[in-house]
C-alpha cells in the first residue's frame, strides 16, 4: 500500500460511531477520509439517550459493521446520565480542533460541556449542521441550536440554501460558514450481494421493476405522496418495496400512508419492510432496485438515503428541493414537490423506458464521484486551518 502524505491536521471528531444508529454512518465516512491526511480522535457516545426519546424505539443497529481504522482513536465514555462523562470528554479532545456533528436537539446539554471544556483550553469549534431547521417542531430546538451555536467558531451546511437560513435564523456572519456536501455512504463492510441475489431474498420476479422507498419513515418525506401516484400510473410490471421504520408520532397509532393503503387495495403493489434495516442488508435493496425515488416535501440539506443510491448507479427521482436536486442532473430526474400528477408522470415515463433508466443511472455514477470523500476531507481541512490562523 503507498505511503500518503500527510498534513498535520489533529482533530477531535464529537459524534455518534457504529453501531449507534443515525449519523453515524456519516461520521464513519467522513473520519475515515480526514485520518488518510492527519490522527482524528472520535468522542462516542457509550449511552447517548434513553430508548423512550428515540421514536423507533432502539438506538443501536445490533448488526452494524464496527470499523477498525488506522490513524482513528475512538473513545466511547459518553453517557447521556452522567455530566461528568460530558466534561471529561472535553479533556479528552485532542489536537486544535473540535469538529461536533449536530443533528438532534436532545444532546445540548452534553455538547455544551464539550465545548465548554474545549474553549477553556482554547480549542476551536466546527459545527456541522446536518439540518438547518429540523423534520419536526419542538420549541425546545431553537434554545438548544443557540447554547450550541453559541461556542462555535465556524460552521458546515450542506447547502447554500442551508447557509443562507443559519445564517439569518441565528445572525452567524457568512464567513463562518463553509458550504460542504454531504459525501456518498457505502453501508457495512463493503460486502455488495448480486442482483439476482437480492431480488430473490425480496421476491421479486425477472420482469418486475422494483421502486424503492428507503429510510425511516417521516411526515416529510412524502411517502403519501408516491403512493398516490402509483393509482394514477398505467398497468406497469411494478413494485414499491417499502423498507424502514415508521417514526412514531405521539397521539397517533397509525400514518396517513398506511390507511391509504387501506383505502385503495394497493398491497399487491407493495413489499413492506416496516424495521429498521440492519447496515449489513443495505445494501441488497439498493441493488435489487430500479429505480430509487426520493418524494420529500419539505428538505434543506442533502440526503443521507440519496447518498447511498449514487454509488450503487441507480436512477433516481426526487422533489425540487435543494439538496434533492444537489444528486440528480437531468430534469427527467424531478417532480413537483408534493404534486402526485407529476411524479405519476415521471415514474411512468422512467419505468417504461429502458433507455432513460440506463441515462439516470450513468447521472448516479458521475455524481458518485462528484460527492466523493477525498474531496470532502481536503474542504473540511482547508476549513479547520483557516480558523486555525484566526487567533
């Protein structure tokens, strides 16, 4: 293996790490590429929340691959029922600078304290800001987003829409705030089944083009919308494979989408995978797919399910929402958010034209390489240097 050259770029990552759920399959990504140029150390979580604030109810993926990287220390001491794993963690950061992952509201109070303890031993603090404004309301997220923000010294979005919002919604300067995308995600180990192997193991027949709708299950992401447009497509060879947990609201038993589904006799249409998906199974839903469509109504940022679609070279078709359009580059790739008549429209045209598929799926492998984590590094670590010089 050639020797890589390496710049000196010490920094402490403050984020979840497999098998924890959620970012950190992000995190895997992205610490992986920064520690090719320099020693990272990741602050993890060894309890992050208790399951009842987590709404699919448990907060490890029992089957994620764990990775063992050179030049990476990981240190799992944090536990969401112990401050005083929050402070000595930020004793534990090394190097110039703390890089914290910000998703969810509930982990304020222990990032406060990492960042506390960093400032006081004059560390800089980058704040990746994964959603701007959150799926959900809770008038708790502002005040946490300010304690938060408050300590930071610079800030990456994914978007310039993003960019745009933090910036007005909590009066940070534009030179604090970098715009980097969000990098492609492979899930497990690398391990990529064949085709006619997982359409097997999800019972799909040689002619049948199969749709995939992934991830957890959320009011944004329009699932509503996509299964009102599978009534208004002509007879196709089709099926929706829907495969991820529902997001449980509170008051309500049952989502808009599953007594639609009810309502309009659609199940032999449909193949339910309403679990969470294990990172090793992955990637056989991607590779059994066809075609990969993204309906969110509402997005600022970019998607972590758009992410894994474009290394496998699937096709995708997504809303006209930034981040969503970030990941496609044909127009035959988006709809109308929320208009059911134009989605109908699209997937009719894409599932019935072999031709179109082929020229959304090549879209998908150069934008692979577009969101490419070598690149994503040497921006992050251009960013944490030109804060370095600011004393």
């Amino acid at each position: 293996m050639p020797t890589k050259t390496k710049t000196d770029v010490q920094a402490t990552v403050l984020s979840s790490w497999p098998p924890i759920k959620g970012i950190s399959q992000y995190t895997k990504h992205l610490v992986a590429a920064l520690a090719s140029h320099g020693a990272v150390r990741v602050l993890n979580f060894k309890s992050m929340y208790p399951k009842f604030l987590y709404p699919s109810g448990e907060v490890i993926d029992k089957h994620a691959h764990v990775p063992q990287l050179e030049n990476v220390d990981v240190v799992t001491t944090i536990t969401w029922y112990n401050p005083l794993t929050w402070l000595a963690a930020g004793f534990k950061a090394s190097g110039p600078i703390i890089h914290a992952q910000w998703w969810t509201y509930v982990l304020a109070p222990m990032y406060v304290s990492v960042m506390l303890v960093g400032k006081l031993r004059r560390k800089k603090i980058v704040v990746t800001v994964h959603n701007v404004e959150l799926h959900e309301k809770n008038r708790l997220i502002p005040l946490a987003n300010k304690m938060v923000f408050k300590l930071a010294n610079g800030f990456i979005v994914h978007t310039s829409t993003g960019k745009q919002l933090l910036g007005k919604k909590y009066r940070i300067s534009a030179d604090k705030i970098r715009v980097i995308p969000h990098g492609i995600l492979i899930p497990g180990d690398g391990t990529i089944p064949s085709r006619t192997s997982a359409r097997a193991k999800l019972k799909l027949g040689d002619g049948t083009k199969a749709i995939l709708f992934f991830g957890a299950i959320r009011p944004y992401k329009g699932l509503l919308t996509l299964l009102e447009a599978l009534t208004k497509l002509k007879s196709e060879n089709y099926r929706l494979i829907i495969a991820g947990q529902p997001w449980k609201i509170p008051g309500q038993d049952r989502n808009d989408w599953q007594t639609f589904i009810d309502n309009h006799d659609l199940a032999d249409k449909l193949s339910l995978h309403l679990d969470f998906i294990p990172d090793n199974e992955v990637a056989g839903y991607f590779v059994a797919a066809d075609l990969v469509v993204l309906p969110y109504t509402f997005f600022n940022a970019q998607s972590g399910v758009g992410s894994v679609a474009l290394p496998f070279g699937k096709p995708l078709l997504v809303s006209d929402l930034e981040g969503l359009e970030d990941i496609v580059a044909s127009p035959e790739s988006i709809f109308k958010a929320g208009d059911s008549d134009d989605l109908a429209t699209k997937l009719q045209a894409i599932l019935s034209d072999d031709k179109l598929r082929q020229k959304l799926a090549n879209d998908s492998q150069t934008k692979a390489k577009e969101f490419g984590w070598d690149n994503i590094a040497k921006q992050t670590i251009d960013f944490y240097q030109s804060l370095e010089v600011k004393q």
